[in-house]
C-alpha cells in the first residue's frame, strides 16, 4: 500500500543541540504507528515538524505523495490533512464545544456569519457518527479531561483529517478512558485514517499500534512491529539499559505508631464544577507512604489544594505534630515543612517563562545557605541547581535554559528536584508525580519517594495510576465523591475491593 | 558559564536592534510625511537633533523624571500590574514637593528636600495603592482606576494651586521653595542631581528584580500566579506592593524635577511625562537599564521638538506623531523580520555569492 507519510532524514537543532538527528519515518495509509522514547527524546518535536510548528534544518516530508517545501504552517498541514491533538490540550476553555470545534474554521459554515444551531448540528452529527457522548453546547471548562481530549479529537474529524497525531493522549486519562481512546481509534482506522501516537506506556504500544519508532536521544533507535518484539525489548531499546522496577521493600502497617498527620473532617465549599472536599478523614504516618487512589475528579485536586494552603477549609483542621491547622494559608502549610508535586505542573508546579535556576530558587528564597539579607548568593545557589540538575537527571543541563523550552518529563524533573532536596522536607504531598515520564524517569521518582520514606518522612500519594499506588504504599486510602471511603494496609487489598471502593460501593 | 553570558547579550543585542530598527523606520515614514507637506526633513530632523544635542543638559533634565516614569511602569509589570496613572502621579508629587519645600522646616539644606521628597513619595504610594487595594479586595481593573484617577488628580491639584497653595496672583503656580529645599544643579547646567537619583533607581531597580528574593517573589506572582501561590508566596501583598512602589517612584519624578529645576509647581508643566512613560517602558522591554537609553531617547526627541517650533514653524506635535509611529512599529512582532526577509528575498543571488564564498 502506499505511504501516508513520508519522513526522510529529518534533522532539527535547537541552537546547538539536535532534538531531531536523521530521523526517517514512513507510515503506510490506515496504519497506527506509535512512537516511543526517554523524556526529551525528540517525539513532540519530529511531529511539530511534520505538523508544520517548526521549520526542519534538513530533510524531507511528503504527505500522501505530496512533497512538502522547507517551511509550511500548520495552516498547509491541515489543508493536506494532517491534525495534531496536543501533549497540552489547546482548547478555549469559555467556549462551548461547537464554538471550539468550529473556531478556525468558521467558514465552512457560512462565508460570512457564525451560525450557532447550525455548527452545534454539525458538531453534534460528527459525535453520534463516532459514538462520542458529548454535548456540544456544554462548555469546555466544564468537562472533564477525557472530555476535553475528545473535543481536540473532534477538531481534527471536523477538519476532515486523513492523518491523527496525538501526543501523549492517555497520560491524562483513567484506564477506562484509556480504553474508550483506543475504541474510538480503532474505528477511526477502520474508517481508513492514519494515525501516530506518542505513548510512554509500553502496554499500550503493545495494544494500540501495529509498528513502533523508538527515539533514543534525537535519534531513531529501532523500529519494530509490535507482534515479534516484547515490553522488555522496547525498554531497553529505548534507555540502552534494562530497567529493574522500584518497589517498596516491606510494607508496614501503621498501627504500631501514632500518625505523624491527621486530617479531620476536612471540607471546603463547592466551586464551580470541581468536587469539594466533604468530611474527609485520614491518617498519615512518618516513614510511609499513604497512596490515595480514585477515579480522577473525586476531591483529588481538592486535597492537593487544601494541604498546600491555596484553597480555604470551611471545616475540619490539620494536626500536623502538636499544632492544628484551621485556617490553612500556603505560608502556614511551607512552615510546617509540607512540600507540594501539584498536578498541572504547567500552571501550579512552574512559571513557565523563568529559567530553571529561578524556578527551583523560589523553593528556597528562605534558605540561609543561599539568600543573606533577602539577596541571592548567586555563585552558591547556582552550584547547587547544577548539583539538583544532575541528581535528577534534568536535560539540558543548562540551568539558564527557560522551562517553557523543554520537554514535558524534564519539566517534572524541575519540579520534583525544587520540591524534594529541601532539608525541611517533613511531609511530601505528590499528585501524579509520573504523569508524562518515560520508564526511567518514573523509576527515578518512584526510589526518590522510596528514600525519603527510608528517611522517615512522610508520604502522601495521590494518584491515578493504580498500579503506582500498589507499588509504592503502605496503606491505601480510597477517595470517592469528595471523602474517603477506606483506609487501611496495602497488604491484602485485593483489587477487587479497590475497585469496588472506587466505585462508590462497599465490600459486604 | 561563557555561552550563557553570550547568549544574554545576543538577546539585548537583538532588542536594541529592534528599537534602532523601528526608530529608524519611524524617522524614514515622518520623513515621507515632512515630504508630503513640503517640508523638507533635513531641515526638520536637524533643528530636532541641533536642539537636542546643542542643549544636552536639557535633554538630561527632561530625562530625569522620564526615567522615573518609566520605572513608574515597569515595577508594577513585573507582579502584572498596570500603573497607568503616572500622569496624575507626577504632578501630585511635583505640588507636594512644592508644598513642603516652600514651608520653613526648620531643616538644614539636603534633608528639607530630602523630606519633600518624602513626602512626595508618600503621596504618590497612596495614589497608586488605593487602585492597588481595590484591584486585590474587591478586583476593580486597575487599569480603568488609574486612569480616571489622572483626571480627578488633575482637578485637585489644579484647585489647590490656585486656591490653598496659591503663590502668585497671576499664573497658576505655588509659592517657590526655600533654598534649603533645593536640589543643587551642575554648575550652570540645566539638570540637577536628581538625574543621578534617577540612574541609581534605575540600577538599584534591576539588582532587586535580578538578585533579591523579594525581586524573584514579585517577578514570580507576574509571571505564574498560580505556582507562585502554590510556592507560598502572598501574591496579592507583592502587587499591591509593587504598585505603592510604581506611583512612589512616578512622584518622586515630580518631585525631583521641581526641587532642581522648576524651584516652584506650574500647573500643566508635566503634560504628557505619565503616558510617556508608558512609551518609555514599552519600549525598554520593562528593562530597568533599558529605561535609561529609552528615557533618553524620548527626552531627546520632545527637547527637540520645542525648537522645530521656533526655528523652522513645524508643529511640534510632530514629534508626538514620530513617538506613536516607533511605538506602532514596536508593537508589530516581528516586523523588523518580515522587513528583513523581504530584503533577502529579493536580493537572494547576492546571499548565495557570499555563503559560496565562505
Ligand atoms: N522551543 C525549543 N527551544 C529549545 N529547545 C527545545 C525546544 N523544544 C524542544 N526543545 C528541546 O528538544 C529536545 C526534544 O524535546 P521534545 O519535546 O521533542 O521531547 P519529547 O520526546 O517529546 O519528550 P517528553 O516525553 O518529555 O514530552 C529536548 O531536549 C528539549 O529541551
Ligand atoms: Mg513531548
């Protein structure tokens, strides 16, 4: 069958390094490709330049036969039929669906007027056609990120698009919606579509795509089809290593000590459409790490929020030691040594437009060893980020590069090696602390939070990935509807019961 | 360590290169413009810049509150304030100054102006503040605030001057300042030490938003509210913070001008010192340092323009016209590029002989 796509020894330098170093790429028409590799590896790039985002230093494309010149905008990549659902959803986030769907490409509408019913119709054809179960009046913000995804999704349909390029679509989605993505792309390819996939997830590769790139620092590694190689395989391809997976050694039980943190009652008021917190009682322990599971959209953000002191109690306190906490003020909440991995690391973890050195030096603008007199010794605290970068492994290594310039795992490493190197570190609140990291950089997180809990902090880990929950806690709680529905050891807990709990039922 | 250092500077570089480019563009379209109206732009642009570099000390006097001004701006920017009050700010400051200055203290000379300027700056912190304050209590655009605030500010200060602190019968101007409260010029030259007090904020500006803690905390809850809050930092107090500080340093503007130059507050004295600012910090980036060249720049060109009037009979609103078109193509992105590449196109063949060449 003839190439979809056709991508020959592309060559893209970012100043003196090469995210992209004679990549070659074809894909054939109705094929799911994925594309695997480190964070930083070069995968967001190789598809912005095909997307049209970046101009190529060298190298070739042609898409469905047709040569593309040197420099093309995303505009012309459309036009040929390509559509990229991004790493980070690009949505107006006041906007309905319809309107989201349509802004861009208003005129095939009307020429001259924005007709509401009948672009809402539009949309609303497209949805039921793929079995998409979304309004296309409710407004973005609204929804929740699966949703969203599938807005972006939308987009790329109602532009009529041959070829689908998402980047990492399922780091943002539970298993179940992991599993509705991959239905939907089915159909799309029965339908004829060509789709590329970026993924960190070894599994899925495995599940979705028929062959896979691996990108090993800038360059094409391998390329396998998934039928005649093994997750094992890929891994190594992809780190030049073999990886062993961290694992908490001996789970502990947590009777035998008195909680380090107790939680009572905590609530907030509702906002919006997020979940509040209602009632929410929980333990937490020096020296183990308590891992709250749930279906995303339970009170999670919530939590996170109240812990770090950016969102009000309306009851309840924190003991934290001897002192009780109501009036909960991310002054008070950094005082008592809580260090926060929030979520969105984009808008809570970093200020995107600073450099890392400024980044990770907000996290210790109090720090003695580097400020005297409110004023940065510039030469001690820049030794010290260059140790952080190389401790956590941050690439570049330049710690003046700006954090908007980097890939989305690096990013995370900023944000773990501010949050965890701080010698107050009592209580660590992360909240998927994995999102978007390659197998390595995963590994490294989980044996950092492995050794501060050997160091008798403690742990509490909010995630979404059930497994990381059940490879890292002592004890896991179950956050449903805003409370918690159980806690108790990780010894035991059969899965079974954990979905049970997370589905708002009981065990009887 | 050395990359970096030369990538700083290839940065600065190319946004000097954009201001030159745009002046540059501006000066060649008001040429044009001089051409249409039967002038001739030689002569225009040379009275401009005779006056200008003939009376430097002038420039440098008018440059100094400019310079303030600008800073006016760019400190709240950095906690993602907009100050566009300086209009009202200034003058405020400047009749203060003129106030105090002019009452027996009792106090030898440098602390009396010392104390107008004070005083000055106080008034000045509570001009911006209160917009401040509403913004963060109650999130009233501090922009709309500021601004009409220019206009009731005017009005005050016109009544006092010719009311409460009336000097003379005749104009609209306070009573003239003690001696003790005067800044001393430079010999006979036009500009004061008040031109140094303003380079000295200038850098003094810089340092605390480049080295402090408290510099990187405003710059922070600017550019990431949410991290920042995340991080503990109380963003609300670092705005109402930086903007006290806009409007503090805006009337000292005032102030210095009045306590070396003017030696008395005229009423409409300081038309249009505010709105330059904002001009002036746009077209520094908001860089402290490059506030100081923009300042210049803008002083050059408004020093300039009172003498087209006298010699040659061109409004000197000219100039005004001269300082939006930088400004319009200032805020062109990437105009200067799109010009550029143009050029390049077509004249391809002559590139293509150089990179054979090399
Ligand atoms: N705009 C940019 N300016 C400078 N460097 C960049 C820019 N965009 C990407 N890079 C660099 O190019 C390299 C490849 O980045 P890319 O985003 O393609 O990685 P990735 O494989 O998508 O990683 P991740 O899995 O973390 O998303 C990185 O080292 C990154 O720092
Ligand atoms: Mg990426």
């Amino acid at each position: 069958m003839k190439n979809m796509i056709e991508m020959r020894d592309i060559v893209k330098m970012f100043g003196p390094s090469c995210a992209n170093d004679h990549i070659s790429l074809s894909v054939k028409k109705g094929e799911i490709i994925s594309l695997l590799g480190e964070n930083g590896a070069g995968k967001t790039t190789l598809m912005n330049v095909l997307f049209g985002l970046c101009r190529r230093d060298s190298g070739s494309i042609a898409i469905d036969g047709v040569e593309m010149p040197v420099e093309y905008s995303p505009q012309t990549a459309i036009e040929h039929g390509i559509a990229m659902v991004h790493q980070h959803l690009k949505l107006v986030e006041t906007f309905t669906v319809a309107q989201n769907v349509i802004l861009g490409a208003e005129t095939m509408v009307s020429r001259r007027l924005f007709r509401r019913e009948k672009c809402e119709r539009a949309v609303g054809a497209l949805c039921s056609r793929y079995g998409m179960d979304i309004d296309p009046k409710s407004v973005v913000s609204a929804l929740p990120l699966g949703a969203k995804q599938r807005v972006e999704i939308l987009k790329a349909l109602y532009r009529g698009c041959k070829v689908l390029i998402l980047d990492e679509p399922t780091t943002v989605l539970t298993p179940q919606e992991t599993d509705a993505l991959f239905d939907l792309l089915r159909s799309f390819q029965a339908a004829g579509m060509t789709i590329i996939i970026i993924t960190h997830k070894l599994h899925e590769v495995m599940a979705i795509s028929s062959r896979v790139l691996v990108l090993r620092q800038g360059k094409a590694a391998a390329i396998f089809n998934t039928n005649e190689t093994t997750q094992a395989e890929l891994a190594a391809t992809m780190i030049g290593k073999t990886l062993v997976k961290a694992q908490v050694s001996a789970q502990l039980h947590s009777h035998d000590c008195p909680p380090s943190v107790e939680l009572r009652g905590l609530s907030t008021a509702a906002a919006g459409d997020a979940c509040p917190l209602r009632d929410v009682n929980l333990n937490l322990y020096a020296g183990r790490i308590v891992g709250v599971a749930g279906v995303d959209g339970n009170g999670q953000t919530a939590l996170v929020e109240v812990l770090a002191g950016v969102k009000k109690l309306s009851g309840g306190s924190i003991q934290i030691g001897a002192k009780e906490i109501k009036k909960n003020t991310s002054g008070t909440m950094r005082q008592e040594g809580i260090q926060i991995i929030p979520e969105d690391r984009h808008r809570q973890g970093l200020v995107l437009a600073f450099s890392v050195y400024e980044n990770i030096m907000l996290g210790y603008r109090k720090d003695r060893r580097f400020v005297k007199d409110g004023v940065f010794r510039k030469a001690k605290a820049r030794q010290f980020v260059s140790q952080l970068s190389n401790t956590f492994d941050i690439r570049p290594r330049d710690t003046g590069i700006l954090v908007k310039r980097m890939s989305g795992g690096n990013q995370q490493k900023v944000v773990l090696a501010r949050e965890l190197s701080s010698p107050d570190v009592k209580i660590v609140v992360v909240s998927q602390p994995t999102r978007g990291l390659d197998a390595g950089a995963i590994q490294s997180v989980h044996s950092t939070l492995l050794k501060l809990r050997e160091e008798g902090k403690t742990i509490l880990l909010i995630s979404s990935d059930l497994d990381e929950i059940k490879a890292l806690s002592d004890e896991i709680a179950i956050l449903y509807n805003g409370s918690i529905a159980v806690q108790r050891a990780a010894q035991g807990f059969a899965d079974e019961a954990i979905g049970l709990y997370m589905g708002g039922g009981k065990e009887v | 360590m050395k990359s970096k250092l030369s990538r700083m500077q290839s940065g600065t570089l190319r946004e000097l290169g954009r201001v030159a480019f745009a002046m540059l563009f501006a000066f060649a379209a008001g040429a044009v413009f001089l051409m249409a109206i039967g002038s001739n732009p030689l002569t225009i642009y040379g009275a401009i810049f005779a006056k200008a570099f003939g009376s430097f000390d002038s420039t440098l006097r008018r440059a100094t509150p400019l310079m303030l001004s600008g800073l006016a701006i760019a400190i709240p920017l950095q906690t993602g304030m907009f100050n566009m009050g300086g209009e009202g700010q200034i003058i405020a400051g400047a009749l203060t100054a003129a106030v105090v200055g002019a009452s027996d203290l009792g106090l030898p000379a440098g602390l009396h102006a010392a104390a107008a300027i004070a005083a000055a700056m106080a008034v000045g912190a509570v001009l911006s503040g209160l917009p401040g304050l509403l913004k963060i209590t109650r999130g009233a655009n501090e922009v709309v605030t500021t601004l009409m605030l220019n206009s009731i500010v005017s009005y005050i200060v016109t009544w006092l001057v010719l009311n409460p602190f009336k000097g003379t019968d005749y104009s609209p101007q306070s009573k003239k300042i003690l001696p003790a409260a005067e800044i001393p010029t430079f010999g006979k030259l036009d500009f004061s030490w008040g031109l140094l007090i303003a380079l000295a904020l200038c850098v003094l500006t810089h340092l605390f938003f480049r080295s402090t803690a408290k510099g990187l905390e405003m710059r922070a809850a600017g550019a990431g509210p949410a991290a920042a809050r995340y991080l503990g930092i109380n963003n609300k107090l670092l705005c109402l913070l930086a903007m006290a500080l806009g409007g503090a340093v805006a009337s000292m503007g005032g102030a210095l001008e009045v306590l070396g130059g003017q030696h008395a507050y005229f009423d409409e004295f300081f038309t249009n010192y505010g709105f330059d600012g904002i001009a002036i910090a746009y077209m520094a980036g908001s860089h402290p340092l490059g506030i100081i060249v923009t300042a210049l720049i803008i002083s050059m060109i408004r020093v300039g323009a009172l003498a087209i009037s006298r010699t040659t009979g061109m409004s000197p609103y000219f100039v005004t016209m001269l300082q939006g078109l930088i400004i319009i193509l200032l805020v062109t992105p990437r105009f200067a590029g799109t010009v550029l590449s143009l050029v390049r196109r077509r004249f391809p063949a002559r590139k293509k002989e150089e990179g054979g060449a090399a």
